[in-house]
C-alpha cells in the first residue's frame, strides 16, 4: 500500500535567513568557503538586497511524503 501526502507551506526569509542557509551546504560551508566566506557573504547580501530592498522573501515549498506499508 501506497500513500502521498503533500503540503504547500509559505514562509517569509530575511536576508539573514537565506545566508545562513547558504553557509550550511557542503559545497558553501565555512570550511569550504575558508578566507572568502567573508566576500560571499558580502556579495549574496549584496545581490539579495538589490533583488529585494527590504530585505524580505517569499519561500513557497512543498512538504511531501511518500508512505509504503505492508499490508
């Protein structure tokens, strides 16, 4: 047996939110980024609020889950 759930959840990200997340993948972490990650913080910050001016995005992401059991 088969199941899908799925759920639209809409959240607000400040500029914050978006570098912080930005610095917790592998390929952008601290360790990777070492002596530039203060230059890529200042640029996605940079460009993040030249695409927005108030600092605020709208994440709209889908929750899903995909459940089997026996039956």
């Amino acid at each position: 047996m088969v199941e899908s759930v799925g759920v639209f959840v809409r959240n607000t990200l400040a500029i914050d939110d978006i570098i912080g997340r930005a610095l917790s993948f592998s390929a952008t972490s601290p360790e990777k980024l070492g002596e530039r990650q203060g230059a890529f913080e200042r640029d996605l910050r940079n460009e993040l609020t030249r695409l927005s001016p108030d600092g605020r995005f709208t994440e709209i992401a889908e929750i899903y889950a995909l459940v089997a059991r026996r039956p």
